[in-house]
C-alpha cells in the first residue's frame, strides 16, 4: 500500500477548531480538495481534507490517477478526527473515495460530500430571495439526483439567521459534526449533496443560530413525507415515482369543476371514517377503495379531506400542520396517498384538501423559532400569536414565507393532482384584530384592522392557483361579511372560487332547533338568506365544525321526539340541496349519527340496522342523483334568474316554495318546504305555468323512514291566479317535509 511521504500543508488552527466544533458556515472552504503547492510535483497537487470523528484510520482512495483505487493514508491533524493528506500529480481536481477504519475494526468507504460542488444555481437562489421560484419544492427539501456523476441526496434548507446548518440522520448518528452545510450568501439557503443515500432515509436539519447559541434539530420545511408521530424526522422520498392513471380526469376536470356543475362535496376525517382492528388506522389504499364504494352510492361529486398534511397531535384534526409537503404517514406514504386520489379520479371523483396557511403550531421541530429568530412567523406577539389556537401566524409580508406558502398550495395541485384547496380560516387572517381585545392588536399603515399583507397573499394565491391549474377550485371559509371573497382579483376581490356560506348554515341550525310551534316566530331565518344569496358564489357548509364541542350531531340538534328528530334531518337535507349554492356534508351526517363526531374513533356504520338511518342514507342518495340530473337544482347557483320566490310570507305555518330554473328556462321545479309537523291539505302555490308537476321527491315517502303522506306522484297545474301567476298549484305538504315538483309542460 503506497504510503504518503509529504505532510499535509497546515490549515488555520481556528478552521480547524470551527470544524471540530460545527461552527464553520463554509466547510467547503476548509474540507474535500484544495490545489496546493508541492515541491518536484509535475503536475497539480491536492490537499484533501475531512472530518472523520468515527475514525481510527483514513484514507483517500485516489480513482483517477496511477493505479485505479489507490489507497493514500491520511494524516489526523486533530485528536478529534481531523485528516488530511496529499495527492500529487493530477491535471485536475481528484476524484476520490474515503475509506475509514472505526475503533472497532469495521471499514468503510464513501464518496466525500465535500469533493463535489453546489447544486443550486444563482438563478435559483436569485428567485428564492425575492419569493417568486413558485416550485420552490423542486429545489429546497432533499430531492434524489446525481451530481458529478455520483447518485445521492441533495439537501437545501433556508435559515439566514444560523451560525451552521447539518444535515443529521441514522447515516451520520446524528452527529453535526459530519454533514455541514454551506452558506450560499445573502439568500440565506444553505445546501449540501451527500452521495450514496437512497429513499427511505430518514433525518432532520440542526440549526445553531447566531443568536445566543440556540441549537435545534427541524424538521425539513419542504419534507416530502415524515415519521409516524410521535417521532418527528422527515424521510427522504423520490416523488417522481409516483404513478398517475388519471388521465381521462384531469383532461376534462375543468368542465366537470366549471361554476354551472354540480358540486356536492363530502367531507372527510380520514382517521375517523372507519378504523381497522384494534382501532387501527387505515392506510390510504384502503381507504381509497371502500370510500369509493360509498361515493358511488350515496353520490357527492367531492371528497375534501381534513387537514393530511404531517402533524404531531392526532386532537387537531390536522388543523396544526408541522409537515406542510408531507401527507400524513399515518395511513402511509405518498405513494399511498397518491394511489388514493388517483383512485378517486378514475372512479369519477374530485379531491379537495382542507389547506392551513393561517397557523402554524409551536412545537419544536417546526417552522417555529426556526433559526433562532421568528424567520416564518412576526416577532411582536401581537401580530404573530394566534390566542385561540396557541399557534403562529405567517409572516405574510416576507417574500421567503409567502413563497414558501405559494410553492406549497401549487405542490399539492402539481404533485398530487388535487382538484381544490379549502382555505381555513380566512377571516382570522384578513383581520389583524381578529379574536383579539383593544391593545392586542397593531393597526395597519393606514390604522385600519385589515391585514393588508394577507389580503394581497391571498389575491396572489388564487391568481396563482388559477393560472397554473385552470379549473381547480379555492374554497374560502371565511365567516365575516367581508366583500368580495369570490369575486376575480381584478373587480377588487380576494380571487376564490367559492365561499363557505357560514350566515346559512348559522340561520339554518338555529331555525330547526326550535320547536315547530315557536319556528313561525323565526320565519326570517329562513328567508334572510336569499338577500344575499348572490352576492358570493356560496357553498353551504354543514361541516364538522357543528358536530364537535358539545354542540351535539345534527340529528340530535332536532327537536321533537325520534320520529320527528329524524323527519327535520330530512327536511333539513332536501331544503338545503334545492337551496342556490353548492352542497357540503360531513360524514355521519349521511347516516344520522346520533352522537357527536370524534376524532379517534369510527363513525357508527352499525347505525344503518336501523330504518331511519338507512331511509337518511337512501334520501341522500337520491338527493345527489336529482342534484346532478336536474339542471334547474344546479345550473344557476349565483343569480337571481335561476331562483323565484312562490310562498315568502306564509310564517303563520311556516311554510316557504320556491321555483329553481335551468339556464335556458325551459326546465323548472317547484320545492315545497313544511316545517311543522302537521298536514298541509289543499295548499295553494302559485305557478307561472300549466301542465303536470310531478312530485319527483317527498323526503317524508316510505321509503325514507316517513309517514308517505304525499300528491299520488304530482299536481296538475290549475288555470286559476294566484300569488301573481296566471297558475297553481293545490298540493297536501307532507309533515316536517320537502317536496320537489318538476313541471312536465
């Protein structure tokens, strides 16, 4: 074995002593080769450097010149594994191996990370300073790639406020010593390519700040998957295997998505919809295959799922997400998780996620404190705290954080080919005084209480998401009268597609929980509604928000005894699908459960032994099918011409109809709502033409668990006026029921 016979030139004892300590923000400058001058060399002559605190022995195994994997000892410079040697004769930078000898014996080789250049380009760094490198993803996080040739992992984080930035993980121990990073300058991005690491690996980033010697291990901000909670490193992951079949969707999503489309969206708690053994999770394929089957049935267009982004406590719902570019390993990894949406695709079914860039949690390996300063979240409490949650808010006028939450929605919709981001909570993030008393708040420049930086985030986002994927949907739950939520950028408005018509579902609830003796005193909280039902495009949300913290499940809210509680439920469904607006439900809504959701357990599917759960089941069933199949239910959600009043005033029995029509107003339906438990005989309802109305839904029939009082399949129109048409109707309005009526011509 060749010995080397020339000493290592000396490199600076503080290198060194920056080295040893993982204090040095530029190990390249220190570490792998460096030209220099050897006396009688004939050609370039190198000095490799390494910090190998495992070994007892190193050397640098030499693979371009002389004899192929010449071995040259090193030299140790410092007692705690600091090496050195010399390699002569080279017409260019070495190409080399590190072999290393531990204290038991056990030899290894790797290549020296420290031998190859940086990976990320001025260009880069360039956009990511100034918060416009929209795939940022593409860049920071760890991505599997080869470098000079050499297959490995590179990695890339940004801490402009850290001493040093390692990459640590079972390859290294942990160690910060071993994988430094480097410095790249005024961007504040450190990065580093380690070869030889493969999927799979898991790690984290430890950050010394400059400040006050804060040391920490993080979580990868831009890690594509995690560990299973309560461990909390991230876990390298080559996204570009994962395999798409869902073509034939994606090709005609924007048609399907377009505002004159049926959307009916249930909404899902994936770790609560059903459980396996031993209240076990599910994994994303399974889920994926029986969730299929129950959409095929009951018949919504949507899933959205609650938060599945990486988060550590199971009790927030995934409200308080940690991992923003990793679904949740608890039901498995992005491959999983991949083969679930693009089995919702292909079955027909689009794919919403509950998205969270309102907040972010406090726990340690988070975004928070990040390094060492409040890089992701404002410093003064004032701004930066969130009272109700415990949690941070964004930054949102730092140009990295924006970039950081542009690059993450535009991830979900790219990598993962989501078809729609539900914002939440949206009003806590426009108002700077939002769940706050006076002197707990900061006003704007201009001493408002709007958060200016997260009105024009939020404008930038839709236009975004809009521009790179047209025909997704952004849904905002946002509960104030702020103007113009779903309104286009450009007219002055925030950009979504659709808001959560919160003032609805709050009315709605309230009215059918009184007793339906005292309900005609309230007639206006089913009226107010249509003032200004036009003035956003309106979903209607009967979320699990109104199933949890004691406000009891939705069956349970009706009053009356079973049969009634469970006649209003049915009521309330069928007031609320011929209601303009798009359709959410939450799950177990479908099946009447009686107790309120929760989070760790399934939902009672035993329920559907029982009649009336079963009859709840089928009437939403064919609820979706009318929804879908009669253009007058879905055409028209936005404006007055798709809507007419026919019985407004009727408070003394509480009675409401309306007229719903399609497009080119040849197709029209009548709804008919009781909501009172008693039998409304010859009731007239105005109509604006003649011919058969045909009763094509009666939420009180038999089969549905009522007491089928109905018309004996329709009405004929009768040429009498009333309520201002030339027509009526003489109808017998079932109890605690809703009634469509399709006219025949």
């Amino acid at each position: 074995m060749p010995a080397q016979t020339v000493p290592a030139p000396a490199v600076p004892d503080h290198d060194i002593k920056l080295i040893v300590e993982a204090d040095h923000w530029n190990p390249f400058a220190v570490l792998g080769p460096h030209e220099c001058a050897v006396a009688g060399s004939k050609g370039k002559s190198y000095v490799v450097r390494a910090f190998l605190p495992e070994a007892r022995m190193a050397w640098v195994v030499d693979l371009a010149s002389g004899e192929p994997g010449t071995p040259f000892l090193m030299e140790r410079i410092h007692q705690d594994g600091f090496f050195a040697a010399i390699l002569s004769n080279q017409t260019r930078a070495p190409a080399y191996r590190l072999r290393v000898t531990n204290q038991e014996g056990h030899t290894w080789e790797f290549v020296d990370p420290y031998s190859l250049g940086p990976t990320l380009s001025d260009f880069d760094l360039h956009l990511l300073s100034e918060g416009t490198h929209y795939r940022n993803y593409e860049r920071l996080g760890a991505h599997i790639q080869t470098h000079w040739g050499f297959r490995g992992v590179h990695f890339a984080v940004w801490a402009p406020n850290a001493q040093r930035v390692s990459v640590v993980g079972d390859f290294n121990h942990w160690d910060g010593r071993r994988h430094p990073m480097v410095n790249r300058g005024e961007s504040g991005v450190w990065e580093l390519f380690i070869p030889d690491l493969h999927p799979g690996e898991v790690y984290k980033y430890e950050v010394k700040s400059r400040h006050d010697g804060y040391l920490v291990q993080k979580s990868d901000p831009y890690g594509f998957a995690a560990e299973l909670r309560p461990r909390t490193a991230s876990i390298v992951w080559d996204l570009d295997t994962l395999t798409w079949n869902d073509d034939e969707w994606m090709a005609n999503r924007a048609a399907r998505q377009a505002l004159d489309q049926p959307i009916s969206v249930y909404e899902i708690h994936l770790g609560s919809w059903k459980r396996g053994e031993g209240n076990a999770f599910l994994d994303y394929r399974t889920l994926a295959d029986q969730l299929v089957t129950h959409l095929e049935y009951t018949g919504f267009t949507h899933v959205e799922l609650l938060p599945i982004t990486e988060h550590p406590f199971d009790g927030s719902w995934g409200y308080q997400p940690v991992g923003y570019f990793a679904p949740t390993s608890r039901h498995g990894g992005p491959d999983d998780f991949a083969y679930f949406v693009d089995t919702l695709h292909r079955h027909g079914f689009g794919v919403i996620l509950d998205w969270v860039p309102a907040h972010f949690p406090n726990d340690a390996h988070g975004l928070g404190y990040f390094d060492g300063t409040h890089l992701y979240e404002h410093s003064d409490p004032r701004l930066g705290e969130h009272r109700d949650w415990g949690t941070k808010i964004f930054n949102y006028g730092r140009a990295e954080v924006r970039n950081f939450l542009f690059g993450n929605a535009l991830f979900w919709l790219d990598r993962y080919h989501l078809d729609g981001l539900r914002v939440d909570a949206v009003a806590s993030m426009l108002y700077l005084d939002y769940s706050r008393k006076p002197g707990e708040w900061i006003p704007n420049r201009h001493g408002g209480n709007e958060n200016l930086e997260a009105i024009d985030f939020l404008k930038r986002l839709n236009e975004l998401c809009h521009k790179e994927h047209p025909g997704v949907l952004t849904i905002a739950e946002e509960s104030t009268s702020w103007s113009g939520v779903s309104r286009p950028t450009y007219l002055g408005g925030l950009g979504f597609s659709l808001k959560w018509n919160m003032g609805w579902m709050n009315d709605s609830l309230a009215y059918f929980a009184k007793d339906p003796v005292h309900r005609k005193y309230q007639h206006g909280a089913l009226t107010f509604s249509m003032i200004y039902a036009f003035t956003e495009n309106f979903i209607l949300p009967l979320s699990h928000d109104e199933v949890v913290h004691g406000k009891g499940s939705l069956i349970d809210k009706m009053p009356g005894d079973v049969w009634q509680k469970v006649a209003n439920l049915r009521l309330l469904y069928g007031y609320m699908f011929a209601h303009p607006g798009k359709k959410l439900l939450f799950m177990g809504d479908e099946i009447a459960q009686w107790r309120e959701w929760r989070h760790d357990e399934s939902l009672d599917w035993h329920l559907l032994e029982w009649r009336d759960h079963r009859g709840v089941l089928t009437l939403v069933h064919d609820l979706n099918a009318l929804y879908k199949s009669e253009p007058p239910l879905h055409q028209i959600d936005f404006e007055w011409q798709g809507y007419e009043w026919l019985e407004l005033h009727d408070w003394e029995n509480s009675v409401i109809a309306f007229l719903r029509r399609s497009r080119t107003g040849d197709e029209s339906i009548v709804v008919v709502c009781n909501f009172t438990p008693v039998v409304r005989e010859s009731y007239r309802i105005g109509v604006p033409k003649g011919g058969f109305y045909r009763e094509i839904l009666n939420t009180d029939a038999e089969i549905y668990g009522g007491s089928n009082a109905g018309n004996a399949g329709g009405a004929w129109g009768i040429p009498e006026p009333h309520g201002g048409h030339p027509f009526h109707l003489s109808l017998r309005i079932p109890p605690l029921a809703a009634i469509y009526l399709k006219c025949q011509g």
